[in-house]
C-alpha cells in the first residue's frame, strides 16, 4: 500500500469500514510508515477531539488513539478467525454432501 492510497482509507479506517484484507494492509503500513501515522494523527485529532470539544468532554489524543490502534489489531484477528471458522464449516459442508450423494448412490 503506497501512502496516497492509506490516506484515502483514512476515514473508512476510523469508521470502522474496512473489509479484513484493508485492515490488515492498512494496519501493517501504519507500522512502517511515520508520515501516514502522523496524518492519521491529525484526522483523528480532527473527527474525535471536534465531536469530544461538541459533548463538553476531555480526552488524551494519544492514549485515545493508542487504544483505538489496539482494538483494530483485536478485531483483525477476531475477523480471521472467523473467517477461517467460515471456511472450515464451508468445508465441511461439501465434504458432508458430497458423502451423502457418493452414500446415496451406493445404496
């Protein structure tokens, strides 16, 4: 992922918006990369600290999106999980009809 195309996932990220395969890449470049960290820095200031400033409430930007970080790695893994949990049964599945047509004929 090149730094324009994060950018632009910025939003989505902070909505909670991105599919499995754009967290995980968007995640992984966030690691990497000091100038996309400090652009999400700024757009999360901006969306989080206006509606904070709008409800009458303080927070601490960096622990706020430290947290926010952590919880999208969580729900990155919970995510594959899942999917791998999809897949299996998926499997499972077909390995079931097939059986019960190859048991069908059989009989």
């Amino acid at each position: 992922m090149d730094c324009k195309e994060f950018q632009r996932l910025i939003p989505e990220f902070l909505e909670d918006e991105l599919d499995v395969r754009q967290l995980e890449v968007f995640l992984g470049h966030i690691d990497k990369c000091k100038s996309c960290k400090e652009e999400l820095t700024i757009q999360f200031l901006v969306e989080v600290g206006t509606k904070r400033l709008e409800d009458g409430t303080n927070f601490n930007l960096k622990d706020e999106l430290d947290n926010m970080m952590k919880d999208a790695w969580q729900r990155l893994h919970t995510r594959k999980k899942l999917l791998k949990t999809v897949f299996f049964l998926q499997a499972l599945v077909i390995i079931e009809c097939v059986a019960a047509i190859v048991l069908g004929i059989v009989l």
